[in-house]
C-alpha cells in the first residue's frame, strides 16, 4: 500500500524546549530551501550583471569571487596542497561574498528579497499574519517531511516519514488524471461548442489520504483560518492544495455529482503559495500602489496557425534541431502551436469588467514580445498574458521559462517570439496582480526541481504584487471563466482579496451542473495564486 510509508508524528508547541525547538527548526527548513530559491532566479541575476550601474558591478564582482573560492576548494582537494593557506583564502573570499551581499541587501533590497530570500524568524511571521490567517511550510527531507503551521497566536510541527521520490509519485498519480490526455486542454473547447467529454476518474481517496497525514495533524492550527498562506518544498511544490479532500470522501470517483459534494480544501481556505516565508515579509513591505493607474492591459490570441499544442511541440522537437537557432527562437516552430480563440473572448471580458478600453487588449498578430516590451506597464493594475507558456528546459536550447506571443518574421533579440523569465524581470511593473491564463506556468524548470516556476518569480521581481499561474495545461473555456468571475467577484464586492475572489471562482465552475467535466479538479483547479494573496 502506498501510504504504509507516512508514519505522523505530531509535535505540539507547549512550553520551553518544544517552542526553542519548532522556533528553531522553522528557521533550518529555510535556509535548507533558500539555495533552490536563490536558482530559481540565475538567469536573472546573470542578465543583471551583464548591465550596466551599481548593481551590475556587485553581481559580477560576487560572480568572480565565486569562481575563485570555487577553484580555492577544489584546490583543497590536492594532496600536495597548502591547506592553511588555502583554508585561510577561501574564509576570505567567502567574507568577501557576504560583504558584496550585504551591500546588495542594503542598496537593492528588491533584488536581494526575491533572489536570496532570508531565514524568517517564526516570531516575525507570527506578527504579519492577520488573525483569519495561517501559514504552512513543508520542507522535503532525504528520510522524512516536515510541516509547519503558524498563526498570529499559535503553531506546531510535525514530521512525516517519507522521502521525496515517494512523495514525487503520490504527486504523480494524482497528476495522472490531469495531464493532457485525461482532460480537454487549452484550445480543445471553446465556450460554445458543446465540447463536453468524460473526464478520467479522479482519486480523491489518495488525495484525501495526503491531507490526512500532511495536514491534518496540524488543523486545530491552521483549521479555522479563512486565509492560507503556504510555501511548498520538493515534490509538493507540484499539485494544488485546493484539490485535497478533508476528509474522507464519498461516492464514485468519476461521478461529476461526487466530484461537486467532496469537501475539497478549497472550501474551507482561500490559498495563495509563496516562493519563501520571507515573500510575506517582502509583500507586506512593498509601497502603496499609485492610485492613478489604469486599470488594465492584456496580451493574448497571439498570431499561431498550427494544430499542435505545446506538449506535441515539445515531443516533435526532443530529437530535433529544437525550438532556439542561433540563441533566438525559430518562428516557424513557434507558428506550429495552435491558435488559443477563447483567450481573445476571455480578455475582453475581464477588460470590460474592469472598465478597461478595448485598446488595452492586444490580440493577434499586434500580440508581440515588442509590444510588451514598449508598452507602459507600470501603470497599470491588472495585467493578464493569455496565451501557451514553455518550461526551462522542455525544449531543445530552451534554458529558462518562457510566454509564447506572436512570432516575427525576421526575428532578433528584442523580438523573437518568445518573453522569457530574464526579459520579464526587466519589465517595470506596478500591478496588483498578473494573470498567466497560459499552460504550465507554475512548473518548476526541471524534474524535482523547485516546483514554482521562473516566470512567477520574474513577475513578483519585476513588480507584480501577485500572479496567477496554471499547474497543468488549461481548459480553454475553463481558463476563461474562471479568471472573468473571480474579477467580476471583485467588482461587485462579493469577494474581498484576490485568493477569496479565486476561490469563489473555483467554487463556481465545480457547481456549474449544465456541463458535468466541470466537477473535475482537472477543470478548476489549475490555477493557483502567487505572492499577496490579500
């Protein structure tokens, strides 16, 4: 049995050594994910550096110390070596690196919040955190789980003995019913079509059995939080929270009526996911946003004329010359994706009801990377890309996640079709919030790498306060109405805060009785919100 492996054990804070000891331990779990953290972001860091001013200087000199301190160690490793010598070089130059952090740190506190996040003391978070709201950490261990659940008043940790590879395939049975193959994806329905398929049977038991023994122990915490923050680790950074039965559930898995009675997580919680503990900090922080922005701008229904969707792209170019030539992407490889009709309807609709123009929705073959590009963006609230997004590493030459727009005809470096994590991070941004209506956007760049993509971190560095992003290639209708009502939630003050208004949205798919496939987490719970979920 796949379970007889998570064997609970509950460690409550009371007094003394037990709350030194979770206090303690909550900070070790950090700094054990801040290297994973800090990669997230490499290409970032690396394209900085090759730019001009201040920081630029800092990352390069950091970037060069690195290398020597590397070479100091690996000299260390020579026999014939001096290792007084060598041990005193490389403290200095490791001195020297946390000087050029700590420089970093004071001058671009931005940069080093969202690329080098620190250790958060428990009683810290304790103090951000509002009285409806939790926080849940879980660091993957080599042998065993940890999670932590913290409120203003409260918190408590527990450990679960299993090891990442069996967690990673617990995830991935779940995920079996909510790939491509099991569920309409992006494109494969439009609103009107009738298109209403079986959906493959969905196993809530697993499911249930996960929360069971990773968060149930710690619901007298967490239970009666309306809000809730969590920062996953490993394999878990790779399914959403929301479609995890509390408790045991009932009837057939494959009946749609089941499927809409299951107490799923999402009823009790509204969820928003945070690349570290410190991004709470980092978000409760940011400045006040300009009140004379404007309150939209969308890019979607880019200019693609095949019939492929971008895992069949990813397929026919493993053995071939790959999607990049020559450090820029090839258009006639970006034109072989199929066209995305639903996302023009989709963006209208969320600009009309925020009372945007219709000049603020860029569609077709205007839908460009240059467009982006040389908009003003920074004045603008709610910012949403509709289209197909690309992992790090998911085709040939492809080396960081990338949003797919309309390919040029002669591309080159400031337009060839495809705005990558490094290039977003350059865009100058004030928005609330960002929409990534676009397949795949949460993954992480590779497997078992940290689950939360680079394209979710670019955004929150450059500006955006939170962003939507997909887990699994999206249901095109579904894409649709679920990020039209969680805005029109908003507008009418049904909802207060963005992971609420997402969360009544997913609520409202799921009951959505005239197409049974919507009852199916396949359909509603592929987004999940990144940042200030508030």
């Amino acid at each position: 049995m796949l379970f007889l492996f998570l064997l609970c054990l509950p460690l409550p804070v009371r007094a003394g050594t037990a709350q030194d000891l979770l206090a303690e331990t909550f900070l070790l779990a950090q700094t054990a994910m801040s290297s994973a953290a800090g990669q997230a972001l490499s290409q970032i860091g690396q394209r900085a550096a090759a730019g001009d001013g201040v920081l630029a200087d800092l990352l390069r000199d950091r970037q060069a110390v690195e290398k020597q301190l590397a070479d100091t160690e690996t000299a260390l490793t020579d026999p014939a070596a001096d290792p007084v010598h060598l041990t005193g070089e490389a403290e200095a130059l490791a001195a020297r690196i946390r000087e050029i952090d700590t420089r970093i740190g004071t001058e671009f506190p931005r940069f080093a919040d969202l690329t080098r996040p620190r250790p958060a003391p428990l009683t810290e978070v304790q103090a951000l955190l509002d009285a409806d709201e939790a926080l849940i950490l879980m660091f993957s261990g080599a042998e065993k789980t940890f999670v932590w659940a913290v409120t203003a008043k409260a918190a408590a940790w527990h450990a679960v003995s299993t090891d990442p590879a069996t967690l990673a395939d617990v995830v991935a049975r779940l995920r079996e019913t909510l790939d491509p193959a099991s569920a309409p994806v992006r494109a494969a329905a439009a609103l009107d079509s009738g298109f209403a398929p079986s959906a493959a049977a969905f196993p809530r038991d697993l499911a249930w059995r996960l929360h069971a023994f990773l968060l149930a122990p710690l619901m007298p915490v967490f239970g009666t939080a309306r809000h809730v923050y969590i920062v996953p680790d490993g394999p878990l950074s790779a399914i959403p929270f929301a479609l995890l039965p509390t408790e045991p559930p009932e009837g057939a898995d494959d009946d749609p009526a089941a499927m809409r009675a299951t107490p799923w997580m999402i009823r009790q919680h509204a969820l928003t996911v945070l690349p570290a503990v410190d991004s709470l900090r980092v978000i409760r922080d940011l400045p006040p946003p300009d009140a004379g922005r404007r309150a939209f701008m969308g890019f979607g229904d880019p200019d693609f004329g095949g019939t492929m969707q971008v895992a069949g792209l990813t397929q026919d170019l493993a053995q071939g010359p790959g999607v990049m030539r020559g450090g820029l992407a090839d258009p006639d490889q970006l034109r072989a994706l199929a066209p995305l009709p639903q996302t023009r309807r989709e963006l209208r609709a969320i600009a009309a009801t925020l009372g945007a123009a219709r000049e603020d929705v860029v569609l077709g073959m205007a839908a460009t990377e240059r467009a982006v590009k040389s908009a003003t963006l920074s004045d603008r609230r709610v910012l949403a890309f509709a289209t197909h997004g690309l992992l790090s590493g998911e085709i040939r030459g492809l080396d960081e996640p990338a949003l797919v727009l309309s390919p040029p005809d002669r591309p080159d470096a400031a337009d060839d079709g495809l705005l990558t994590a490094s290039e977003i991070a350059d865009l100058n941004l004030d928005a609330d919030w960002v929409i990534l209506s676009a397949c795949n956007t949460a993954g992480g760049e590779s497997p078992g790498a940290e689950g939360l993509s680079g394209l979710a971190r670019a955004f929150l560095f450059a500006g955006a306060r939170a962003v939507l992003v997909s887990h699994w290639p999206v249901r095109d209708d579904a894409a649709a109405r679920l990020t039209t009502e969680a805005f029109a939630r908003l507008a009418s003050g049904r909802a207060t805060g963005k992971a609420e208004a997402l969360r009544q949205s997913m609520l409202a798919l799921m009951e959505d009785d005239s197409d049974p496939t919507l009852a199916h987490p396949a359909a509603w719970a592929p987004f999940i919100l990144v940042g200030d979920g508030r």
